[in-house]
C-alpha cells in the first residue's frame, strides 16, 4: 500500500460485524507467550471479508512483525473485538484529519461517508503516502483531498475546510492528534479520536 506497508485482507467470521473506524485486536501465540497488536479497520465494509492496513518498522521489527510478515493466503488468525466509537453516523459534512497509520481507517470513513452523499474532506499529513490508489479514488468520486508534510492547519486551509460545521475525525500518533486539535474550530470534545499512541 506504500513504504513498509501492506493490506491484510481477512475472511470475515459469521458473528462478526464492525464499522469503518473501529479497530481489532490480532492474538498471536509466539514461542508460548500470547501477544496482542491493535489495528484499526480500513475497508468500508466487513460483510465477507475486511482489511487491516499494517505499517512495519524494518530496523525495529519483533515478534508480531516478523508473524505478520511470513503470513500467505489461508492462514489463521485470532482477533479480539471490535473496539472503538470514531464510526460514521449519517453525517452531511465528513473532514478527516490523519497521519502514519491513520490513513487507514481515514480512507475508509471517506469511502463510507461519501457513499452516503456526505460533503467529504481529506487531511493527510505524510512524506511517503500509503494508499494512493484509494485517495486518488476518492478525489475523482468528488472529495477534497490534500496530502503533505506540512502543518495540519496549513492543509485545512489549503482546502478551506469549515472545521465549525462538520463531523471531525482524527486518526494518528498523540502528536498528530494535539496538532489537530489546536486547529482553530476543531472542538476536541465532539472531534471522534483515535489516538494511536
């Protein structure tokens, strides 16, 4: 999907149902110790199968990454969840604000929104941009987007984004997520968050 990125396309079990914005837990059991990643869903529907977008650090990649690494078509994975509120509910005006792994779970709120008929704005702070194809998608189906390594206040401005008058939703690390909500018109209290640490 970009560098050190990849798609992980699972199979969706019977009784499970989720919504662009939330996220799952993966269990692994490696050398006899469970352990836990979170990942945040980035299709826009889980009805037959859903996707995980999962960013690797190559110089700093442990057990989970080597795991995810070696998976092929078929494999088995346990999950835990969904968990999460950041979902689109209907909203007329959609501006999604997101950086690193955030693009995910950003490019599928765009996709549902903008299904729906919702006025939809993407924010993208970046140097090396992961689903391009998605984002190009979503521009020629009628969003605004804008990818960059600038400031997040300087894209809202560039697309001249009215912050007061729509549903806001914030995808990144604590710091993407402080400058996000420092923007002028972006009230923390009804923004839908996903602080990814």
């Amino acid at each position: 999907m970009g560098p050190d990125t990849v798609a992980v396309d699972l199979q969706t079990p019977g009784s499970f149902t989720a919504a662009p914005g939330q996220f799952v837990k993966l269990v692994f059991e490696i050398d006899g110790e469970t352990m836990g990643r979170f990942y945040t869903i980035s299709s826009p529907s889980t009805t037959d199968s859903f996707e995980l977008t999962i960013g690797f650090d190559p110089e700093a990649g442990g057990a989970v990454t080597h795991r995810l690494q070696s998976l092929s078509e078929g494999d088995v994975l346990s999950f835990e969840g969904p968990f999460g509120q950041s979902t689109y509910d209907g909203e007329k005006r959609v501006l999604v604000l997101a950086g690193g792994p955030g693009i995910g779970p950003a490019v599928a709120i765009a996709d549902v929104a903008l299904a729906a008929g919702a006025d939809v704005t993407v924010v993208y702070q970046t140097t090396a941009p992961v689903h391009q194809q998605r984002l190009d998608a979503l521009e020629a189906a009628g969003a605004t987007v804008w990818v960059d390594d600038a400031p997040l206040a300087a894209g809202v401005e560039a697309v001249d984004a009215d912050a007061t008058d729509a549903q806001v939703f914030v995808f990144g690390f604590a710091d993407l997520v402080a400058e996000a909500t420092a923007i002028s018109g972006i009230d923390a209290a009804t923004a839908k968050i996903e602080n990814f640490g």
